[in-house]
C-alpha cells in the first residue's frame, strides 16, 4: 500500500477488520495480565466484541468512516457487556460522531479522533493519566498522533506514530500504582504487571497501523 495524505474508507475498513483480528488473536496474553490484577476475562471479553465488530463491517457497504466506528462501539455496547467494553463503546462512539461523513481522514483528523474518543473514555470511566489504566495508552497515542500531524506526517505516519506512543504508555503503567477497580484494593497483585487494558490499546492501534502498511509496521506488543 503507498503511502498518502489521507487515509481512504476502504482501507481504513480493511485496517479497522485487521486490527479486531490483532485483539481477538491477543486473547489469551490480556487474559493473563487482566489475571494479575482484575477477574481473568478482559481477553475473552473483547475477543467476543471484536469478532463481532469484524463481521458487521464485512457486511457493511460504506466508505463513511465515522459510521464504521460508530458501528463498532455498538457492537462492542451490545457483544462485550462489561467494564472494558462499555468505556470501548464510548470511544468508538464518540470517534465516529466526530469523523460522521467523512470517506478519507487526513492527520489531523486522525489525531483529532484520537483525543476525542480518549476523553469520552476518560469522562465515562472517571480516570486520569496516571492511574493505569487504558487511558494510559489513549492519552499516549493522541498526545504522540498530535505531535506527528503537527509536524507534518501524512495520516498513516501519525496513526503508526500513535501507536508506538500507546505502546510505550502501556509499559509505563507496569509502574504505575492502580487507582481504579479491582486493582485498586489489589495493589501488591498488580505491581510490575502492564495494565491489560492499556496493553489491549496497544495492540489494537499497532494492528491498525499494520492493516495500512503491512510490510513495514507489526502490531504491537507489550
């Protein structure tokens, strides 16, 4: 795939089925890390949700990219009820109310996206940078993807630079001292351990970006 200014619908719904293929795959490593420190399921959780999200967006015939992630987060909302999959929803939901009729996103709007779905999620979830959790990883990958698209990367350079930006926060919070959930009152279970949701962040954007340029870019891994 060449490299462009904009990223086209099509791709990006190829990218968006890659990147569900990445969760889906990393299944039994989030289960061992949300082991350390939550209830063991966070991998089975979202495997579910993102083999769902896959074949809504096979069967869908659009290049609107923002319904694509609208259809996403309800697939999410309604296949992966629990914690993990709700605040996913509200990303999802609110990235694709921002980028609503749009067939091909340039950097900005990747970078753009990226900061609104990290704020509805914080907003939902009650978290802060800091507290590891996967907020951790969004606020990473949109202060990182900003950075890019502000210093003239095209659209696929800033989402691959956004993830190396999740990535690197998702390790950081392996030092982090948890805040929230059943983390929070296990502290001394979670200690050295990468928050699985983070890691879960990680992974997804490190998929994206490999869905757009699949000979330069692995997924990521924490």
């Amino acid at each position: 795939m060449t490299q462009a200014q904009t990223i086209a619908g099509a791709d990006f719904k190829a990218a968006l089925i890659h990147a569900g293929d990445c969760m889906c795959a990393a299944k039994d490593e989030l289960c061992a890390l949300d082991g350390a420190a939550g209830d063991g399921d966070l991998g089975a959780t979202l495997a579910t949700g993102f083999a769902h999200v896959r074949e809504c967006l096979l069967e869908a015939d659009t290049s609107d990219i923002g319904a694509m992630l609208s259809q996403a987060g309800l697939q999410l909302a309604r296949k992966a009820p629990s914690t993990i999959g709700t605040l996913l929803a509200t990303a999802f939901m609110a990235a694709g109310k921002d980028l609503a009729g749009v067939s091909a996103v340039d950097a900005t709007q990747v970078a753009v996206s990226l900061r609104v779905a990290t704020d509805a999620l914080a907003s939902r979830g009650g978290a802060t940078p800091g507290e590891r959790t996967i907020v951790d990883a969004m606020d990473g990958a949109a202060t990182s993807a900003t950075r890019a698209a502000e210093q003239g990367a095209d659209a696929q350079q800033t989402l691959t630079a956004a993830a190396e930006g999740a990535r690197i926060a998702a390790e950081a919070t392996a030092y982090m001292e948890p805040r929230h959930g059943r983390a929070g009152w296990l502290r001394e279970g979670a200690g050295g351990t990468a928050d699985a949701g983070a890691v879960a962040w990680a992974i997804y954007l490190g998929g994206l970006a490999q869905g757009l340029a699949p000979d330069e870019k692995p997924a990521a891994s924490v």
